[in-house]
C-alpha cells in the first residue's frame, strides 16, 4: 500500500456523510457539513457516537484510540483524526 | 488460611494464598493485556497509600479518585484503604464537550464527600480546571503517575490499623446531580456481600472473570475489584467500558479468549450485542466456558435475554449461563440471585390485577412478563411492605426492604437522608416488587428515577437543564420515563411550557442543552402552552399525573406519539406507573 492510496480527507468526509445518511433517525435541520456539531447538530448520544466510530474502523479498516472524543466536537474533526489514524497505521506497517 | 475481615487483609490473603492469580487488564485494544499478580497489586497499592501519607493524607480523609485506567484504578483504590484513607471513585469523562455538565457533577460529589485530595491521570488532569477553587476542602489535583513516584517503589503506608468496621469507600451511585448520596461501605459490609455472592456463584480458586463494567460502579467494583481477592479466585480480567461500547464483540470474543466463566453486564449491553455484533467479528469465538452471564443493575427484559440467548447459542452460549440478580448500591451489591445452571424465568401475570397490586399468573396476550431475580442471601432479610410499611403476603406488590450484614452504613454526610432510607433496621430500596415461595419479582421503582444504559437520571436534572432555554417557562418542565418494550430501554419524555407554543426549534434547543449537560438525549420533547402541566393545590408539578396524562394522549402534542406505542407496552407503563403513584405519596424527596 502506498501513501497515495490513502484517502484524503474529502473521502472520509463523504465516506461519512454518507454514514449519517443512512444512519441518522432523525434528519439534522441543515445538510451535515464538516462544520457539523456531533451533539448540537447531529444529536448523536454516547452510543451512536460509538457506533459511528466503530462504522469508520471497518470501512478503513483501522483502530481509532479511546481518548478520541475527549477533543473532538465536529464532522471535521473525527474525519481528521481518522486520516492521522490511517497514516499512522500505515507508517508502522 | 484465615478469613480476611477487611478488604486488605483480603488482598494480602490473596497475594499469599494464590502466587499466580492477579488482574488483567486490557485498556486500549492494540495494546498487550497488562497483567499484575495480586502480590504485586498490593505492592503498588502500598506505595500509592505511602504517597497519600507523604501528601499528608490522614486515616479517615476521602480522596477522590478519577482514573480511566483500570490498573491505576485498582491499585489506587486499595492503596487509599492500606492508608487508612476514605476512597471515593468518581466517573471520569467521557466524551464530546460534555464538559459543563461533567463538573458540576464531579464538584458536587466532591464536595458532598469532602475530599481531601483528587488523584486523576494527565489527561483528566486539565479538564478538571478550577476544581480545587470550587471544591475548598481539596488540598490537591494530583496525577497518578508522578504522584506516585514521590515515594519509593517498596514505600508503604505506616502505623495504619484497617478495621472491618472502618469506612472502606463511598459508592457516588444515586441522587440528583446538585446533591449527590454517597453510599457509605464498611469492610465488614462488603466481605459479607462478597462471602454471600461468592458462595451463590460457586466462585472457587479457578475461577476467571471478565468484564467490562466501569469500576466507578459497584458491579464493576465489588464484583470484579473486591470480589476476586476475597474469594482467591484465578483472575480477573478488566477491559474499558468504552471498548465495549464501541466494538460489543470484543466482550465475547475476550471472554473466548481467556475461557472466563463469569461475567456480568445490565440488560442494556445483552440488547447491543445482539443488535450490533456482525457474525464475521464472532470467528473462532467459544463461550461454553462462560458458566455465568450475570444480568443486574437495570430491569431486566427477558426478551432482551432470550434474544441474546439464541443469537449466540451458535457460538456455544448456554442460555442457562444466565443469572439474573438484583441488587443496589446501599446493600454492598447483590441482595438476590436466581440458582445457578437455572433457565431464565419469567411470570406472566394479568396487568388488570397488577392495578390492583395483585401478581396474578396469567395466560392472556397481553399479560406482562416479570423477570424472576431468584431469593435472598443466607443471613440477610427481604420482605415486601405496603404504603404503610406493613409486610404483605406473597404475590402482593409492594415496597422492598432489605436487612442484615450488607446494609449500608447510611448517606455520607446526610443523615436526614439516612433517616428516610433506614428504619428499625430496614432498608427501604424505593423498587417495588413481590415474592413467591421466597423468590423475589422485580416490578419497577417508586422514585421517579430513569435508568438508561445501567446509569441513574433523576427527572429533576432534565426538568432543570431545560428550564435554562430562553423561551420555556422556568421551572414548568417535568421529565420522566415510561417503559419501552422496542427501544429495550425507558423512553425518555421532557413536557415544558413555553411562551410560544408553536416554536418547533424550542424542542430541539432543550433536546440539545440536555444532550450536551446530561449526556443523554429525550426521545421525545413536549411542547405545551402555559398552565398545561398538572399541578398540585399547593402549585407543585405532578409528575407522575403528566406521565399518565402522556400515555393517555392527553397530554398536548404528546397525543400523537403515545398512539403509536404497542399496546402491551401501553398497558405496562399504565400500570408500573400508576402502582408507582400509589406509593409516590410517601416519597418526600420530591
């Protein structure tokens, strides 16, 4: 594998949207953007914000740190930690 | 071997008695499983005790513990009971700016308990900001691993004599965010719990256990902290909780991997197995080692179970691993357990009759199914008592009161509290329930409390986090749950006033606040127009006379939902709730 083929942040970003657009009972008032509160705009509880993390692990195939919430707040935010994740994973291998 | 009276001797019984049993602990899922003999747990729990004496700690002084990590947390805690100190474990944060709201509750536990001292790691560490500030009796925000370093490796607390009726810790578990109850353990009450547990598990020294629960809570502690080393069981494995959450499969696939035999886990986390565990994730998993899959904490749904049951009999899950048990914080743990290798069991009776407080067996459709939590433990009392406080016979519905050697010692600082919880001995749980030929039947609870996902809500938290919203009437907000069969969980309802009734954006503004302050989402928001809400004579809000309102669609926009709900799950909340109401009246708290 190499560095090329990881997906950008736009990739994950649409991997993601894509998530919500499945997964979200109810629809957010406004279009989910990077700019998209988890809690304020998305109204993710505790378990659904696991079950998304846990969507992008199998469809990237890597394992997110538990701290991960702990700083992030956005749509942005996750995609970005996921595109450091699968750099990371990628360097060690 | 001498039987330990105190959760240290127990510990040094341990560490003497089985050389190779010790904890495991699995914090980060790449990471190896970290593995401390119980001679070496002791050891650095001395030395965490030798560094509270060196900060000054003096026997007797609560020391506030918020450690994620289940290898600081364990030697923490019993590090804080070799230096004769109170531990209190505090829940550390979870997730996602849920900040505000987080610190009011670790503040007020705090400060209800009079800490001392605060030991947390260096990742909580900035979060907890200006807590000393707001918290006076703290001296200190130290973290874990540079506290302890202040001391030598081989340093241990001097001149401490632990007695088993000292106060072993406070378990922070109940009460309403802005006054906390702090459960208050002696040594001599845990040891019995554990003894009587022990003994109902066939817990002996090849035993292992796994779980996953948080160690802040009395299943995760008592059971899977205390309870090994009591009973020199092999070992014990710990994994996060949010390992859990966010990969169920891991649970069983770590239970195959170490051949455990025991775990347990609130009905919540059986329901998210079966709904989120792919089958590709369970390869090569076996659980036929598993002897006891203990379910407690929460109201147990047997459908949950059965579900769970025959989902994962393929991969060796015997459904009589099952153990459904009842318990609380203010008894230690456990007060009942059904036998071992029993099949779940559940009653139907008539939701007719249960208005009446009557448990008549039923064969009708729609009869309600009470999930049996089996009897007592030897050497402890149960009864069930009507609105008076007098014992009824079987099959009559009424309060629980506990009695014998795992009762609490009462409320950490809150004698009136105390008062209210224990009389002539008794301990009044607040759970409804009934008995049958000893075996207790577990109906719902008086207060108006919300259990999701295993954790304790109290209405008045909702009711005034929503009343922060510009634009709701402060103070004209009630909150409360009904049972929901389909979620496997209560439905979460907040009906407030507003000035503008017809603001839609006003629902998802209070959904939001109490998202971010309480970490937990309504499933629905009520908006009604002034003066909707019932209220007493005296002007107070009735809470339970809004949840009855609800259910019958009477209750402002509320109407149209509460139409869609399936009638058994109708009839169940009518009646939990209006056997509920019945005893309300003796629930001064609120």
């Amino acid at each position: 594998m190499t560095e090329a083929a990881s997906p950008t942040y736009e990739a994950v970003l649409a991997k993601m949207f894509a998530y919500f657009d499945e997964n979200l009972a109810e629809k957010p008032a406004s279009p989910v953007t990077e700019q998209s509160h988890l809690i304020q705009d998305l109204r993710l509880d505790s378990m659904q914000s696991f079950e998304m993390v846990s969507d992008l692990e199998d469809q990237f195939g890597i394992t997110m740190p538990m701290e991960l919430f702990q700083h992030v707040v956005t749509v942005g935010d996750v995609a970005r930690e996921v595109v450091k994740v699968i750099a990371q994973e990628r360097g060690e291998a | 071997m001498q039987r330990p009276e105190t959760l240290t001797q127990a510990l040094d019984g341990a560490a003497d008695g089985r050389p190779e049993g010790g904890y495991s602990h699995l914090v980060q899922e790449k990471d190896p499983v970290k593995f401390f003999s119980y001679a070496e747990t002791a050891r650095r729990a001395r030395r965490f005790g030798a560094a509270l004496q060196a900060a000054g700690v003096r026997a007797g002084e609560r020391v506030g513990l918020i450690l994620p990590d289940s290898s600081e947390f364990v030697e923490a805690i019993f590090g804080a009971m070799y230096a004769g100190a109170i531990p209190v474990p505090v829940y550390p944060p979870m997730n996602l700016g849920q900040f505000e709201g987080y610190l009011a509750n670790t503040t007020h536990i705090l400060r209800q308990a009079g800490c001392a001292l605060v030991v947390t790691d260096g990742k909580v560490r900035p979060i907890l900001g200006k807590l000393m500030s707001n918290v006076p009796s703290v001296r200190a925000v130290e973290v874990y691993q540079s506290f302890v370093k202040q001391v030598d490796e081989r340093a241990a607390p001097i001149g401490v004599d632990v007695r088993p009726d000292d106060v072993a810790f406070l378990q922070f578990t109940s009460g309403s965010t802005s006054r906390p109850k702090g459960v208050t353990l002696t040594h001599a009450n845990l040891i019995a719990n554990i003894r009587a547990l022990g003994a109902g598990l066939h817990a002996d020294h090849e035993t292992i256990g796994l779980s996953w629960l948080p160690l802040y809570h009395d299943m995760g502690l008592i059971g899977f902290v205390f309870a090994p080393a009591v009973l020199q069981v092999r070992g014990v494995q710990f994994m996060s909780p949010l390992l859990f959450l966010k990969r169920p499969a891991l649970w069983l696939r770590q239970l195959s991997e170490r051949k455990a035999h025991v775990s347990f886990a609130p009905n919540f986390a059986y329901g998210l197995c079966t709904t989120r565990i792919k089958d590709h994730e369970l390869q090569g998993v076996d659980l036929s080692h598993l002897r006891v899959a203990g379910c407690g904490a929460e109201p147990i749904q047997y459908d949950t179970l059965r579900a769970f049951a025959d989902r994962f009999a393929a991969w060796g899950f015997k459904r009589t691993a099952f153990l459904a048990c009842y318990g609380m914080a203010e008894h230690s743990l456990a007060v009942t357990f059904v036998g071992l290798e029993e099949d779940l069991r559940a009653e139907a009776v008539d939701p007719e009759k249960l208005v009446r407080g009557e448990a008549a067996p039923s064969a009708a459709d729609d009869a309600l199914k009470v999930v049996c939590c089996g009897r007592a433990f030897p050497e402890h009392g149960l009864r069930i008592v009507d609105a008076e406080g007098q014992p009824v016979p079987d099959r009559r519905v009424g309060q629980i009161e506990l009695r014998g050697p795992s009762v609490m010692r009462g409320y950490w600082g809150d004698a009136e509290r105390t008062m209210q919880a224990l009389k002539d001995g008794w301990l009044a749980t607040g759970d409804l329930g009934y008995l049958v030929d000893g075996e207790l039947y577990v109906c719902g609870r008086i207060k108006d409390l919300i259990i999701i996902h295993g954790r304790n809500y109290y209405p008045q938290d909702l009711e005034w986090q929503a009343s922060q919203v510009e634009g709701v009437r402060r103070g004209n907000v009630v909150a409360f749950g009904v049972e929901d069969a389909s979620l496997g969980r209560e439905r979460v309802i907040v009906a407030a006033e507003v000035r503008t009734p017809h603001a839609d954006d006003l629902r998802d503004k209070i959904a939001a606040k109490i998202l971010e302050t309480l970490a937990l989402k309504p499933d629905e928001v009520v908006l009604l127009a002034p003066g909707s809400l019932p209220k007493t004579s005296s002007g107070k809000l009735q809470r339970h006379k809004t949840s009855e309102l609800y259910r019958d669609g009477q209750l402002g926009k509320g109407a149209v939902k509460a139409g869609t709900l399936d009638v058994i799950k109708h009839l169940a909340t009518s009646r939990w709730g209006y056997i509920r109401a019945a005893f309300g009246s003796r629930d001064a708290e609120d």
